[in-house]
C-alpha cells in the first residue's frame, strides 16, 4: 500500500506543478488584459468628452454661418437701398 501512497503523492506533485505551470501565466495574462481594458475605457471616456466639445463646437459654428448669411442678405438690401435712393437724388 505504501508504493499505491507514494505513486498517488508523485501523482498529485506532478498536477499541481502542471496547474502551477499553466496557471500563474494565465493569471497574468488575465491581468494584463484588465490593465489594458481599463486604459482602453480611460481613453474611450476621454474621447467621449472631446466629442461632445466637437459638437458644441460645431452647433456654435452653424449659428455663426447663420447669423453671417443674414449679415450678408441685411447688406445686399442696404446696397440696393442706397442703389434707390442714388437713382431718386440724381434723377
């Protein structure tokens, strides 16, 4: 019975330093990964916050085009304005 203890004990050593083996990589592995992850969600909140910076952005320019569009037409009725108004004071 002690050659079935001593086969079962080497057995036993021999899984556990194959679970070791294999194990304590994965574990790193899984690690690395995690650290990876949460830079990659770091970065994603990052450029979440840039693109909402964008879209402000670019509503305020959409009002600015806004705004100089009727600049531009408020200009062209002054210009036609003083177009009358030149005709009806030299005529």
């Amino acid at each position: 019975m002690s050659m079935s203890n001593t086969a079962i004990e080497r057995v036993w050593k021999v899984f556990t330093v194959v679970l070791g083996v294999v194990i304590i990589p994965l574990a790193g592995w899984v690690w690395n990964t995690n650290v990876i992850v949460a830079e990659l969600v770091n970065d994603l909140g990052d450029a979440e916050e840039i693109i909402a910076s964008f879209e402000i952005q670019i509503e305020e320019a959409e009002m600015n085009s806004r705004a100089i569009i009727s600049i531009e037409k408020d200009i062209e009725y002054m210009k036609e304005t003083l177009d009358r108004i030149e005709r009806l004071v030299t005529d």
